[in-house]
C-alpha cells in the first residue's frame, strides 16, 4: 500500500513538472527552457536559443484572437504591445541574437508608461503648433516685406 | 377554413408587429431621444445636429425597425448604409471638414500667431481625461476617443473614436455636441473664477490686416507641416485645408458654395442620424455612456482652465498682454467660445471687444484638437 502511495505521488510529481513546464509571468508564457536573466515585480529577460520569427510565431499563437494587441516591427525589435486592461504592457523580441540566443523582455502595465507618454504627446501638441507659429511668423514678415518692397517700388 | 387556421394566421401578423416584441427599456431611449429633440427645437442648441441625432435615437429604438442591420440579401438597411459608408469609412468627418473649411477666415490667426500656442494649451482637458478615464478601467484606446471630447470639435471626435473605439461613437459624439451646445454655459463661471477683473479688462492691440497672398499661403504651409509631423491626422486637415484654400483662391466659388452649403448639409444629415442610431437601448444604457457623460463636462472645464492658464503663462513673457479671458476659446467649438469671451469681456469692460482677438485660439483649437487626435491615433491605430 505504502509503495503504491510513493509511486502515485511520485507519478503526479512527473506528471505535473511536464504538464506544467510552461513559467507565466503576468499572464503571458515565458518560452520553454529559457534562460532567465533578470526577473522582478515588473519586468522579465530571458534568452532563448530560438529564433526570433519561431519566438514571433509562439507569441503570435499564443495572442490569437485577443483584442487590442498592436505588433509593431522595429528595426532592431519586433514589439508587442497590449491597449487593453491586461497585466503586462510589452514584449520585446529582438532581431539580433546575442552569444546565447534571442533576448525578450516582457514588461508589466505601468502608470509611468501611461503618463509618461501622455506628457511627451501633450508636448507634441505644443511642437506641432510652435512649429506652425514658426512658419507663419517667417512667411508672414517675408510677405510684408515683398508687398513694402512692391508698394515702394510703384510708389517710385 | 378552420379556427386554429385563423388563429395561426392572426398569430403570424401579431409576431410582426413591434408591440409583441416591446421592451421596456427601450421607453428610456425614448425619453433620451426627447431630451435632445428638446435641446434642439425648444433651447436651439446645436439643432443642426442634436435634431437629427435624437430622432436617429428614437428611430432605432424600435423592435424589428429594419435600420441598422443587414437584409437577408446580406445588404446594409438604410441607416446602417450611411453608418458603414459614412462612417466606418471615414467620409463625412472629413467632408464636414471640407466645408469648415470653406467657412473659416483664419485671418486673426494668421494676424496673431502667438494665439496657437492657446490652442495648445487647450489641449490639457484630453490628456487629463485619458488619464482619469483609463483610472476608470476602460481600455487606452477607449480613454484616447473620451479624451478628445474636450477638444469640442464634433467631426475630430467622430473620426478619432470610430478608429479607435466604435463602440463608443454614440456617446461620444453625443457628448461633444451637446457640451459644444453648452459652451455659453460651462464656460463663464470657470472663466470668471480663473481671471481677476483686472485681467478681464486687458485691451489687446488691433489686428494687423492680413495680405490674400497670406491667406492663400496659409492652408498650404499647415497641410504641409500637419502631414510632416501628424500624417495620420491628414485626411481631416488635408481636407480642411483644402476647404480654405478653395475659400482663399478666388477662382472656385461654385466649389466653394457647394462645400459649404448641400455637401456640408447633406453630410450632416448622415452624420446626426447615423451617431443617433449607433444608440440602442441595449448599448447606451450601461455605466459606460453616463460615464463618459460625466468625464466629458470635466474634460471640458480642464480645456477652459488649460486656455486661460496658458494666456497667463504667456503674459509674464509678453510686453503687448493678451486677455486671458480669450484663452477658453482655445477649446475650438468655434465660433461659439470665441463669442462667449466677447461677451464676458464686455461685462468687464463695455468698450473691450474680444470676438476677433479670440477667434485667433479659436481656430488654432481646431488645429490642436486635430494634432492631439493624430497624437492618439499614432500611438493606437
């Protein structure tokens, strides 16, 4: 009876290491056999020795039919990243392998990110329009000074 | 012929009708629908658009009303046509601005530059609001289409949230108009508590007049910088610019009229009956709408007070003060907040006129809500 309790538990044990293989981390699977570089609260890096289109193509799967999710191409990253209410805000897959494979980064959802964004573009607002102040400012005084040069002229 | 035949028969014609397949919350939509019909007839408050808005609203709430599904054939019913055409392609916020365009003299902007940075100013309310509406757990893009409320610019708040949550649209859209038909409203008390009275009584120097070369150049250098640095905020720009350029031509008055006058109106047409019957009972009545209801006044106060805080911040670097009381017309709306300043100026002081020292941020409202929404839709879409 005793060495059929130590074998099923031994059995559930295995069962559940392989079952359970796969790490999340806020909710988004870190790939297999990765190599943890740095893990805290908000971030996550790991290395993996899969190409970045397999790795791509896992996320990709693994993201199908969910809403709000933007993929955008960067020249050295592929970015992921979420619009929605989830827990996680980003998952960085870079292009370049490094010595022991591909680096991804998955990031939490953060107030910093929203707010610091926010400023920048609240900025940009600024940018846009001092840049059309800018413009009119010049042509306006390049304008006036054609006209007074014109009217002098006919006056002459 | 036998009972149960007549039966059947009577039973069939009865399935048909609405009163079979009645529901009670639809009588709230109604009560909604009349309230905006009030609005319009009765307080003359945007009657362009709240009209046909509250009756596309009562239109739609009616069961098996063929409006805004598909026939068998798998053809769009009629509202859903001009929504799906109208909307989802993104037409009419874009002609509307066509018209605008061929409406607007942007001469005290270009006479007074300095009134764009108002415009940006202005801008505040959006951002404040994105933030306080994602508090609220909607999604960013969600936050991004209830923050441009504020803008009070109606086609800029349409195109923005039927890109990024159209879902949305009815109360949005809703939300805007009527808070730019209460601009004369929200806006005096919040100018008042922000300005003291001697500020209120600041004369600003008399506009230069502005060259027709200028003009001309006007819509050309500002399509040209918006598409440098905000191309996806360029199919509304882009036509408004041309709107203006057609305006400042000369040479295209036939286009110009047609523009301005059946495009605009027929597009208006499409526009309040489509946003109206975006809102069934089913859709509106839930905490989002009254939500954004709510978060949509505050955004608006925080545009008025970001207005009037910019004017403040820029008199402590200008020698030639500007009147911060035309700061709140940087909230677009035009040109009702522009009005709203002439008049609180002139109860401060009978002989200050401010109407057209305020369409200046008035327009450049216009440009900044359009710049923010590009901002948005840079970052989401």
């Amino acid at each position: 009876m005793k060495k059929m309790l130590i074998i099923s538990i031994t059995f559930i044990l295995i069962f559940q290491n392989i079952g359970f293989s796969e790490i999340y981390f806020l909710g988004i699977p870190v790939i297999p056999n990765a190599r943890i570089i740095k893990k805290d609260t908000k971030r996550i890096e790991f290395v993996c020795n899969i190409s970045h289109d397999k790795i791509l193509q896992f996320y990709k799967k693994f993201l199908k039919g969910k809403k709000d999710i933007k993929i955008r191409e960067w020249k050295n990253a592929t970015y992921i990243e979420d619009d929605g209410n989830r827990k996680w805000h980003s998952i960085t897959i870079y292009r370049k392998s490094i010595q022991t494979g591909t680096l991804v980064i998955i990031k939490k959802d953060s107030w910093t990110w929203i707010i610091g964004t926010l400023i920048l573009r609240f900025v940009g607002v600024f940018v846009v329009l001092m840049t059309l102040l800018i413009a009119l400012s010049l042509s306006g005084k390049i304008i006036s000074a054609i006209v007074k040069r014109m009217e002098s002229k006919q006056e002459a | 012929m036998t009972f149960n035949e007549i039966m059947d028969m009577l039973r069939g014609i009865i399935y048909t009708t609405g009163i079979f397949n009645f529901d009670f919350r639809i009588v709230i939509m109604w009560g909604v629908a009349s309230f905006f019909i009030y609005l319009a007839i009765v307080k003359k408050f945007e009657p362009l658009l709240l009209l046909p808005i509250g009756f596309g609203i009562f239109i739609v709430n009616f069961p098996l009303v063929p409006l805004m599904g598909y026939s068998h054939q798998g053809y769009p019913e009629l509202i859903r046509a001009f929504y799906h055409y109208g909307l989802e392609w993104e037409i009419i916020p874009c002609v509307i601005f066509l018209g605008l365009g061929a409406m607007t003299d942007f001469g005290p902007l270009i006479a007074n530059p300095k009134t764009l940075i108002i415009g940006a100013g202005a801008q505040l309310g959006v951002f404040v609001t994105f933030t306080g509406t994602v508090l609220a757990g909607f999604t960013l893009k969600e936050a991004a289409s209830v923050g441009i409320i504020g803008g009070a610019d109606g086609p800029t708040t349409v195109y923005l949230t039927q890109l990024l949550a159209p879902q949305l649209l009815g109360p949005n859209a809703l939300a805007a108009y009527s808070y730019m038909a209460m601009v004369p409203i929200i806006q005096p008390p919040i100018m008042r508590l922000l300005t003291s009275e001697e500020e209120r009584k600041i004369r600003m120097k008399q506009l230069r007049p502005v060259s027709k070369k200028e003009k001309i150049l006007f819509p050309l250098i500002t399509a040209g910088i918006i598409a440098l640095l905000v191309p996806s905020v360029v199919p509304l720009m882009g036509m408004f610019m041309l709107g203006n350029l057609m305006k400042e031509s000369g040479v295209v008055n036939r286009l110009v009229e047609t523009a301005q006058g059946s495009l605009m109106n027929i597009c208006t047409i499409f526009l309040g009956v489509s946003v109206g019957a975006t809102m069934t009972a089913d859709r509106f009545l839930s905490w989002k709408p009254l939500f954004i209801f709510g978060l949509g006044l505050l955004d608006f106060a925080v545009c008025t007070a970001g207005g009037i805080f910019t004017v403040k911040i820029m008199n402590m670097f200008l020698k030639d003060k500007i009147n911060p009381l035309i700061g709140s017309a940087g909230v677009s709306a035009v040109p009702m907040s522009a009005r709203v300043s002439e008049l609180e100026g002139l109860k401060a002081d009978k002989r200050n006129h401010l109407l057209m020292h305020a369409m200046g941020p008035n327009l450049a409202g216009v440009i900044g809500s359009a710049a923010a929404a590009g901002m948005f839709i840079a970052m989401f879409h």
